[in-house]
C-alpha cells in the first residue's frame, strides 16, 4: 500500500504544493532580507559596525539570489543570445558592485592625494589595494572552494547508489570517481584558458593599464559572441526559479522586471555601505582589513551562486553544477578583472591603470597561478575526487597556513603556494598535451552542432 500510496497522483499534487509553499517562503524571506539594511541606511541609527556589515552583507545576499532566480526565468522570454550576456553579466553583479566601491574610493584617493593610492585615513588600508583584494579572494573561493564541492557532493551522493547523471562514471571504484563537463563546455574552459595565460603578465607590471582592461574585455566579448552560437536550451527550473517559471507569460514578466528593478536598487544603496561597514570592523577590532574584503566579502555576495551549484551537485545533475561554476570563473577573470581599471580611470579622471601594491603582486601571481593548475585539470573535461581534493587542499593549506603565519611569512608562503600551482599545471598540460590541444580545437573552432552531436 505504501509505494502506491507514494506515488498516487494525490501524493504527487501534495508534493508539489509543499515544494511551492517552499519555494514562495524562501522567495519572500529573499525579498525582506534587504529592509533591516534599507531602514539603516535610510535612518542612520547609532549600531556598530559589525552589525552594519551584517545587515547590509544579508541584503546583499538575499539580492543575489533574487537576481539568480529570475535570471534563470529570464531564459523562457529572451533570445538564447541575449539571455547567456544577461546571464553572464547578473550572475556576478554583486561581487562587481562591490568590487567597483573599492576601485572607485581607489580613484578619489589617486585624484585627492597622488598616484600611490593612499587611504587617507592613518591606519586604514589603501582602497585600491582592497580592490584587488576582493577580486582575488572572490577567483580563488571559486575555484577552491566552488569547484572541488561539486565533486565532493556528487562523489557522496553516489555513494549512497543514486544513479549519475548522463556522462558521468558511477561503475568506477570510489577512489577513482569523477564526474565530467559535456562536450560544449570545452568553450568556457578554452577562453578560461586564453585568460589566464594573459592574466600571468598581471603581476609584472605596476598597475592594471587600460590596454589589459581592453584584452581582457575583448575576451570576454569573444566569449559572449562564441556562446551566442550554441543552440538554445530549456532551462531547468528548481526552487523559486521553478514556481515564478509556472507563471502566466505577462505575469512572469512583470515579475521577473520587478526583481531585477529591487535587487539592482537593493544592491546599488547597499554595495557602498557594506564595503566601508567591512573596513571599519576591522578597524575597530583590529582585524585586517585585506582578510575581511578578501574572503567574507566575496562569499557573502557569491553564496547563492555556490548553493545553487551545490544543489544541482545534490541532484547528481553535475554537468550543470560544475559547468556553471566554470562560466562564473570566466566572467571574473575577464570582465570582472577588465572593468576595475575603467572604473578606476573614471573615478580617478586619469588614465592611470589601477595600482598593483606589494603583497597584491603575489596575490595576483598566486590567483593566476591556481587558474592556471584548474584549467590544466579541466582540459580534458573531467575532474576526479583526488583532483579535487588536490585543489581543495592546496587553497585550505595557503589560507590557513598564511592566517597562522603572520605578515612576517605571508608573502613567503604566497610564493611558494604559486611555485606549486604553476609546476603542477605546467606538468599537468605538458603531459596531456593532446587532449589539451582538442580542447582549444573544441572550444575556439569547433561549431557547436557538431559537439551537440557527441553529447548522450
């Protein structure tokens, strides 16, 4: 009685409305989060600085997932085109937002006190340092962090005997598990690649100039045009982005419209506030100001990228976790990356790049070192649990071993981490030249109809 039961059509109708009922809680409580930050920054009551970046980092986040979720419904209304450059510009627009407050108080200080880009605050860090302080931390989280958990849900869950979603490897001993990208992905992997390569000349230089703002933007746009080839697809809607989807066509809309009007306007009085809430708590409390834009910043504002990868992971639908994951690190190291300087000249109105300080040097080195080893991992498009657990080790090992080590040794343990990274991928992609070069083939020539066809 018991397994009809679970699957009479009176079960199912139940299922769905408790999964809506979900869906529309976790919607609102999304939508609200932003009115304690909104009545602080309209009211300007006498809290610490702590609970500012609190209040304003979960208005930030409940934006982005807002921002995530119509993106998704967006797909059912737009061209396949336009909807991957909207796509690919909404997913990451709370980590530019406030990325772009460091970079533009960055330009205010060049203009108001010289090209070195001081504070103007004793104590207080230089902005433009902060700047890339955040870029970088937000590259290696995602990387480090993003990257390897899709493969440590996917390997728990099948362990459990789900069955592996369509080009995956379940009959492979545990030890040897891996789960793998479709054919098509080899696109973002490919611009990734052609990224990082140009990304290594960063930490040569002085500053970030505005000709690599155009190399890097121009890949980006390569990118966008290449994509924009692929035949489109019917998204698959979970959650939220599920229940908004089921709507009539000119509701949806209007829904969708409305989303994006309030995460935009939620993140805009937002982004400035949580960024200076940040610096000042760890002035207050003698906590480094590069610590807390580096790493809480970046995962306050790319937490619902990651639980949304971590959920499609959780339904065994790999493909789309890591392949979503792989397109973000493109859109950072591209646009992300190439719009700091720009912003940095408008604010600072010059045409001075963007500084590159002391320790940011290695910070830059260390971030293009570790893209440079997961790309090399990547390139034949499968990533197994012991190379997941090489990047999730090497990330934990710097990060810890850097917080424990002092300034003293800080600068030290950056190099020899990016000395490691840098081997690795080298050996890595000299030893698998062929698939490497397939993969470039794939992903700069190939035309999409005909990876398309490879695909199960």
């Amino acid at each position: 009685m018991l397994p009809g039961l679970l699957g009479s059509p009176q079960a199912m109708t139940t299922s769905r409305a408790a999964d809506a009922s979900r869906s529309r809680l976790a919607f609102a409580l999304a939508a609200v989060a932003a009115l304690p930050a909104l009545w602080d920054r309209l009211t300007d009551p006498s809290i610490s600085h702590a609970l500012e970046a609190a209040l304003f980092g979960l208005a930030i986040v409940g934006a982005a997932f807002l921002l995530s979720w119509a993106a998704e419904v967006a797909q059912l209304d737009i061209s396949a085109g336009l909807a991957l450059a909207l796509l690919a510009l909404i997913a990451v627009l709370p980590e530019y937002a406030v990325d772009f407050v460091f970079a533009w108080k960055g330009g205010q200080a060049v203009a108001a006190y010289g090209p070195l880009c001081p504070s103007g605050e004793p104590g207080l860090a230089s902005p433009c340092s902060l700047a890339l302080a955040n870029m970088t931390g937000a590259n290696r989280l995602l990387i480090g962090l993003g990257w390897s958990s899709v493969v440590f849900i996917a390997w728990y869950r099948s362990r459990r005997g789900r069955s592996i979603e369509r080009g995956d490897v379940p009959d492979e001993p545990q030890k040897r598990f891996g789960i793998r990208l479709s054919r098509p992905h080899g696109v973002e992997v490919a611009f990734l690649a052609a990224a990082t390569l140009y990304s290594l000349t960063l930490p040569l230089k002085h500053s970030i100039t505005p000709w690599d703002a155009i190399v890097l933007v121009g890949i980006f746009v390569l990118y966008m045009v290449r994509l924009s080839k692929a035949p489109p697809e019917v998204p698959h809607l979970v959650g939220p982005a599920r229940w908004v989807g089921g709507f009539r066509p000119r509701p949806r809309r209007a829904m969708v419209g409305l989303i994006f009007l309030w995460s935009a306007l939620v993140i805009l009085l937002c982004a400035e506030p949580f960024a200076h809430a940040l610096v000042e708590t760890g002035h207050d409390y003698g906590i480094s100001e590069f610590f807390l834009v580096q790493w809480l910043a970046p995962l306050a504002s790319e937490a619902p990228e990651f639980i949304v990868a971590g959920l499609f992971a959780w339904r065994l639908q790999t493909n789309a976790a890591l392949g979503a994951l792989v397109s973000s690190k493109v859109n950072q190291w591209t646009l992300l990356v190439g719009s700091l300087p720009l912003v940095f000249m408008i604010s600072s109105h010059s045409f001075h790049g963007l500084p590159i300080e002391g320790t940011q040097r290695l910070e830059l080195l260390l971030t293009a070192s570790q893209s440079l080893f997961a790309v090399a991992v990547i390139a034949n498009l499968r990533m197994s649990i012991g190379e997941a657990w090489w990047i999730f080790s090497l990330f934990w090992a710097q990060f810890l071993i850097s917080a424990f080590a002092g300034v003293r040794l800080h600068d030290e343990v950056l190099a020899i981490t990016s000395c490691i990274y840098l081997v690795m991928g080298i050996w890595l992609i000299a030893t698998h030249w062929g698939e490497a070069r397939a993969l470039l083939r794939d992903g700069f020539r190939t035309p999409y109809a005909e990876m398309v066809e490879d695909v199960p």
